[in-house]
C-alpha cells in the first residue's frame, strides 16, 4: 500500500504562549502540557516538530480542517535529523526507519513517548489547508496498526471524518474537548464534485446511509466506500491549482508537489505484514 506521509507541523510557539489556564481547560488532559515540558523539550532541542499522516487521498488536503489521534494510542516523538522531528507509532517508525527516511537508515531515535491524549488540542499547520490553524482532536475508530496512527481529517471527502466532528460538537464534554477546536472549521467547505453526491460527498453519504455517530461502524465502512469511489472515478477538483481536472489526474500532481515542497513523503506499508508489531 503506497501512502502518502503528511506532515503538520506542531506550532510550538502558539502552544507554549497559550496562558496556564486555558491549557487547563481540559479535564485530565492539559493542552499539549508534556509536549512543552521540560523534560521533551531537553530531547526535542531545536527540531521542528511534525504529526505525520498517512493518506491515500493527497487531492483532498486542501479540505483539511483537523487531525485525529486515538487517545489510547502509543505515540512516539523520533528524531529525522537534527533539525525534524516525527510523532508517529513506533511500527510505523520501523517502517520509516527501512524506508531510508530517517538520518541512519534502519536506526530508530525515539526521543519522547506520549500517548493520544498529550495531543489532543496541539495546534497544527496543515499543508493546502485553507485554515492556518488546525487542531489535534480524539477519534474512536484510529488503528494503531495501520499508516502511522495519526490521520488527517477531511470532513467533506471523508464520512468518518465528518461524523467524528459532529459526535465531538455535540458531546464536547464527555469527548474533553473545546467548541472551539471544531465550530470555527464547520461546515465543511467543497473541494471536490461527483456526479453521485454532488460537492459535499462525505455529507451526503452520512445523510444518505443515515450515520448517526462514530459508532456506526459497517455503515461508516460503506459510505467510506462508496466515497472513494464516487471521488476517484468521477471526482472533479473545484479549488486549488488543478481545480477543474479530475481527481486522477490531480492525485499525483498535488503529492508531488507536496513532496518538493518537503510537506509530504512516500511511505509503504508492507501489505500482510501490519500483524506482527502492534501498538
Ligand atoms: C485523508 C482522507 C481524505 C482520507 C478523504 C480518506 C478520505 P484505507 O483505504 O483503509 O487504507 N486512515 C489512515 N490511517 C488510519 C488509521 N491508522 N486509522 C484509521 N484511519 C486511518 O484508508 C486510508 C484512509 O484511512 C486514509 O486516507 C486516512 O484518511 C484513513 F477524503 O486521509 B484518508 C472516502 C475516504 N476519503
């Protein structure tokens, strides 16, 4: 499986200036507290921190309005080289560290262990996003098995995505996170058109499947299905440098051009081989 590694950038800056007590605000969680701590910041030293994600959908990341982690989920910071640094899972760290991604290759520096929760509130840049803020926020259903166990969020592409959004609005409290993190980003806005579900395809689907929560999972991995499909074969960009091409021929040209932008990288998952290292 040929992903494509995103990259978003942890604003550290914004992150440590937020005041004690809004990074409070959260119950059991303070904002990005260990990321800033002393004892991470001593290890991270000057590199510039990013939350990487693996895609198959590159077009869509104009349309990214967060990122998901799984609060249970074990996630490393690992060394790039002396200026970069990673979060990701450690097995996907492996994978990187083969893939000649990493300073030395097959050398894995973890630098930090944190888990979902830590990051959930960070503030992030997202590449292509028109927003120049995004947030780190909880979702269920992340695997830690697959990709590097964070994924970017694209509501109006990604029925998961979407309805995982509107789960976290409604119940804010019981998920710990802030209205804020989620209300300035809603409603999606258009990137992409299909002949099937017009320019909201992850909106429609969830209507139409009638998905009521992140819970619903075989709907969701239905109307998943239905989306990418409706994207590939009929999709039509609608902003962006190839808005008006299809989504076929705009895949490659986006990524590439993430990738010489140094915002994105390729990264293989050996298919068949996710069942040994879990976690
Ligand atoms: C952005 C995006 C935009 C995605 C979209 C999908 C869609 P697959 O086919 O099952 O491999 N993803 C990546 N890693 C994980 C993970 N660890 N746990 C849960 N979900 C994950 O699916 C790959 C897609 O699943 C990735 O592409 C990522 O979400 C998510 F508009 O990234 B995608 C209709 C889907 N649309």
């Amino acid at each position: 499986q040929e992903y494509t590694g995103i990259k978003l950038q942890v604003l550290l800056d914004d992150l440590r200036a937020q005041p004690e007590g809004e990074r409070d605000t959260v119950k059991g969680a303070p904002v990005g507290q260990k990321l800033t701590s002393a004892e991470v910041s001593s290890q991270i030293g000057n590199r510039k921190v990013y939350l990487v994600a693996a895609t198959l959908r590159p077009e869509t990341m104009y349309g990214q309005t967060n990122c998901y982690v799984g609060v249970d989920i074990p996630y490393g910071v690992y060394a790039v080289n002396d200026t970069e640094a990673w979060v990701c899972t450690e097995r996907a760290a492996r994978n990187m560290a083969f893939q000649g991604l990493f300073e030395e290759k097959g050398v894995i520096k973890k630098l930090a262990t944190l888990k979902g929760w830590d990051l959930v509130g960070v503030p992030l840049s997202a590449p292509l996003s028109p927003f120049q803020k995004v947030y780190t926020l909880p979702m269920e259903g992340v695997s830690p098995t697959k990709g590097t166990g964070v994924v970017t969020s694209v509501p109006s592409d990604s029925p998961d995505d979407y309805i995982t959004l509107m789960d976290l609005l409604k119940k804010a409290q019981y998920y710990n996170v802030e209205k804020k993190w989620i209300e300035p980003f809603l409603p999606p806005r258009p990137i992409i058109r299909t002949k099937e579900f017009g320019d909201l395809s992850a909106v429609r689907a969830v209507e139409q499947l009638k998905i009521q929560s992140q819970k619903d999972t075989k709907q969701l991995a239905d109307a998943k299905e239905m989306v990418y499909k409706a994207g590939f074969y009929h999709g039509v960009m609608t902003v962006g440098e190839f808005a008006g091409k299809p989504v076929q021929e705009a895949k490659p040209l986006v990524r590439a051009e993430l990738i010489k932008n140094g915002q994105a990288f390729a990264y293989c998952e050996p298919e068949g081989l996710v069942i040994s290292r879990s976690g």
